[in-house]
C-alpha cells in the first residue's frame, strides 16, 4: 500500500512539472506568435499635402520621407482632426474630436494641460500593455494647472497623461519660454537666473522685436515682435533663463540625439515614441548644414533638414536591430502655410512648388488643405507597400493601436481601422468632423459639407483662404479635389441628408469625460 501510495505521488508530481512545462512552452509561443511591435509616431508640424515626392512634389528632394511612403501605404484621403495644431494633438492622443473640449485650440506657451490627468490616452493604454512610453519634441498641450513656475518641477505634463519619459518644448519655436523642458524640469536652468513669463506684458527693461529691429536677425511679418531670443522676436515676452535657451539651429539635432537615445536605451522592450518635429514651423531655423540646400529659403531648408533627420532616425532602428518589429506613422499635425509671421524668403523663393498639392486652402482653413495631410505606414517586412485611397484620421490611431496589442480601450469618436492602416483593408471611414478654429465641416463618402461661418474669405497676413461664405457648401471630392464647384443648388437632397447627418455628431455636445461616465 506504501509504494502505491509513492507511485501515485510522483505520477502526480511528474504531470505537476508536465503542466508547467507546457504553461511555459504555451507563454513563450503566444510571446512568439504575438509579439508586441514598437510603434513611433513621426509627427511633422505644418507640413502640407504637396511637400514630399511621393505625393507629387518635384522641387523638394525627400528621399528618406518617400522611402516611407513607398515601403509602406501611402494614404491618399489621411487627415489630421483639424487645420491647427493643439487640437489635432489633442485629437491623435486622445482618439477624441477636439470640439468636445473648449479649450483645444492654439494655446500660448502658458496654458495649462488641457488633458484631463484621468482621461485615457494612447500612452496610457500602451503602458497598460507593457510599453514603455516616451515623447520628444513639440508638446503644445499645456502644462501645470493655473500660473506656471518655470522654475520648479512643472506638473502636471506628459508625464502624468501617460509618458514615462518626456523631453519636450512647451508650445511652438515662436513662443516663449524658449527652453527645453525634460521630465517637467527645464534643462540647464540657473537657479540664480530665474524665468519669467508673460503673455500679457513685457518685463521692465527686455527689449522687444517691435521696439529694437537693430537686435534682429529674422525680422517679424506679423504677431511675432515680443520678446528676442537668439536674435529673433517671438511671441509673448519672457525674462532669465539665459543658460536654459536653445539655439534654434540646434534644435533639429537636438532632438534626433535624444530620439536615438531613446531607442538605444528601449529597444530591449516594446516601446512608444512620439517623434514631434518642428518642422517646417516659423520660425525657420535651418542648422548651417541645410542653409540653402533646397533653392527655396528657410523653409524649403528645414524640409530638407527634417528630411535627414528621419533619415539618421530610420538608420538607428536599423543599425539597433528593431527596424523589423516596429511600426512607424508619419503624418502632420495640419495643412501648410508659407508666410505665418516672419520674414524669411518663403514666399519669394517658393518658384513653382506647391505645398498644398492639388488640394484648396491650407492652415486654418475648412478647405481641404487644412487637414489632408501626408499619411504614411511603414513596418518594415509586415505592410505590403502600396496605396490606399481608405479615408483615415489621426483620431484612429487610438483604437487601432489599440487593436494592435490586443486592448479593449476605444473612444466614441476613434474607430478601429487597424486592418486599414496595415494594408489588409481598403474600408475606411465613411464619415469625419473636421475642425479650423473652432469651426466644423463634415466629410462623408465621396461629399463634403462646409456651413455658413462670418468672417473674412480670405486670411490675407498669410494669403490663405479659410472656407468662410454666407451660404452653405457642399462639393463632390471625387469629382473636384480642388473644391471649385459649390454643388448646393444642384443638389437638394444631397445637401439636406449631409445637414442632418452633420447635426447628429456635432450637436453632441457632450464632453469626453461625460461620454466615459456614460459608457
């Protein structure tokens, strides 16, 4: 009876170890067959539908930004949520349209965060999946809450809405404070030469781009004449913090620097990065290794800088062994604009580029130009390259992403349209809100309906028309890329079904945080 009772002990024993062994086996063939990819978000800053070769540009030389596209799918109908660019990075952090929250609009490098600290974000739902997250670049979301001390730890920011890690500038490179901000802290700040920051008033005694022209190496068109920072007048007037300045020329560099860090210092697990450039944003600042490299001024320059840079980038995935398991999204954050504030040859050295392509309008504007912007996929070995006429939005990437690594996490804006952006589908949205400056325009099929809005035709500080008529108007993309045809009288029915249809999701005034408490 004893050595039956040791027989069946280790028979048990024996299947115990059998059991754990096939659990292991069974856990590293899921980690095997389901692998969790990088992803990297490379995010330009006003950069327009026209600007690279694979999308049609002939006098702009983009090697590195076309090899993306054709390795990869290049979308034809890709949006950013609006013509402007805190709500469009509202919109692709979030997966919300940006109309929900009022105060997604152009923000001052003052503004508080603008994302609710409990509200998900892409980073957040990747954390929850094992990424580890990280941001470099422009940030332009808002920090802290109420009157910022810059000379303090400045919270809340990235870190709290999902970054683990964050090296960022506040706003835009025409905005004061001047000064990189990594983790919440400014870098290289003196305490004994503390910043201060107004939009309000200039500080007694700090010369200004309206007062002291003589200081100035890039003069001021319009809006641009506060306080000087590296020669050049900025918005909103700042005071110390002269160790902590960039270098405008340096940026670019900069940032890739970190960027590569970060993958080296990452690539051993799954991470995120979201790549903000500044380009090709005023002000243009080219490093003297990009001066004159394109024939067309400044901003043609920092085009081609950008250009190099996702080129060193794409060469450390290669070079770290990652470049086979990380999908990379390149897209803008809103359409083009040539003169946006200085003077810089932009517009007298364009010659026969056309930054917006084939498309009507440009930044700020409803017409297309605001928000078609380049959208591209690449994952090296994965996506089939190709070209997609699917309409996509930035909003997506939340609930596509999220499909990716296998969340459940989504918005009631964010659609699902992972199967879309890996080129294993040619269904894409049927339906879209656009945004420029608070206004909204709706996109369905093949149909656009613009309302009525006061205001100006035409933007003429920056030359750019931004979709405003006394009458409503209703064009057939398809038929007429470049909006020329207002088809409303010609289409009673159409124009009534769009109005309604628009109604429906705009009058849903709703805010994120009262949709999740509904779900």
């Amino acid at each position: 009876m004893k050595n039956r009772l040791l027989l069946i002990v280790s028979i048990l024993a024996i299947s115990l170890f059998s059991c754990k062994d096939n659990a292991a086996t069974t856990s590293e063939m899921t980690n095997v067959d389901d692998p969790k990819p990088n992803i990297v978000i490379i995010y330009m800053d006003d950069l327009g539908y026209g600007e690279l070769g694979a999308y049609g540009a002939t006098e702009l030389k983009t090697p590195n930004m076309d090899a993306l596209a054709t390795g990869g799918i290049r979308f034809t109908q890709g949006y950013a949520s609006s013509a402007t660019c805190t709500p469009s990075r509202y919109a692709l952090l979030t997966g919300v349209y940006p109309w929900r929250n009022k105060n997604a609009k152009i923000l001052p490098g003052s503004a508080s965060l603008i994302i609710d600290t409990a509200q998900n974000t892409l980073p957040k739902m990747l954390k929850s999946k094992g990424y580890t997250t990280g941001i470099i670049g422009k940030w332009h979301l808002g920090l802290g809450t109420g009157e910022i001390d810059w000379n303090q730890r400045i919270s809340p920011g990235p870190n709290e809405v999902g970054f683990d890690y964050s090296n960022i500038l506040a706003a835009t490179q025409d905005r004061v404070p001047t000064v990189y901000i990594k983790n919440g802290d400014v870098v290289n700040l003196d305490p004994n030469d503390p910043i201060e920051v107004s939009y309000e008033k200039n500080f007694e005694g700090e010369p200004t781009g309206l007062e002291n022209p003589e200081m100035l190496k890039m003069k001021w068109h319009h809006g641009h004449n506060n306080s000087i920072v590296n020669r050049i007048p900025r918005i909103g007037f700042m005071k110390g913090g002269e160790a902590a300045k960039w270098v405008d020329e340096d940026m670019a560099d900069y940032f890739l620097t970190d960027a590569q860090a970060y993958v080296k210092q990452n690539k051993d697990r799954p991470f995120f990065l979201y790549y903000a450039l500044q380009q090709p944003h005023v002000p243009r600042t080219p490093h003297p290794r990009f001066v004159g490299k394109s024939g067309m001024g400044p901003r043609g320059d920092v085009i081609v800088e950008a250009d190099w840079v996702i080129g060193e980038f794409m060469e450390t995935l290669k070079e770290e062994g990652v470049l086979e398991n990380t999908l990379i999204i390149f897209s803008s954050d809103n359409g083009p604009v040539v003169n946006d504030g200085y003077y810089d040859d932009s517009v007298e050295k364009l010659g026969d580029h056309k930054p917006a392509g084939m498309l009507r309008g440009g930044k700020y504007s409803l017409f297309e130009a605001g928000t078609r912007v380049p959208f591209i996929t690449y994952w090296n070995g994965t996506i089939e390259p190709g070209v997609s006429n699917a309409m996509v939005s930035q909003l997506d990437l939340f609930s596509s992403l999220a499909s990716l690594v296998h969340s459940d996490a989504t918005t009631q804006d964010s659609k699902n349209l992972l199967d879309v952006l890996l080129g294993k589908s040619k269904e894409g949205r049927e339906e879209l809100v656009i945004e420029a400056t608070s206004r909204t325009a709706f996109r369905k099929g093949d149909w656009i309906l613009i309302p009525p809005y006061n205001g100006a035709a035409r933007n003429d500080l920056v030359d750019i028309e931004l979709g405003n008529d006394s009458v409503y108007q209703l064009y057939n993309l398809k038929e007429d890329i470049g909006q020329q045809k207002n088809l409303t009288h010609s289409n009673p029915e159409k124009i009534e079904e769009m109005i309604q249809e628009y109604h429906a999701i705009i009058d849903n005034k709703q805010t994120h945080n009262e949709l999740l408490r509904l779900e």
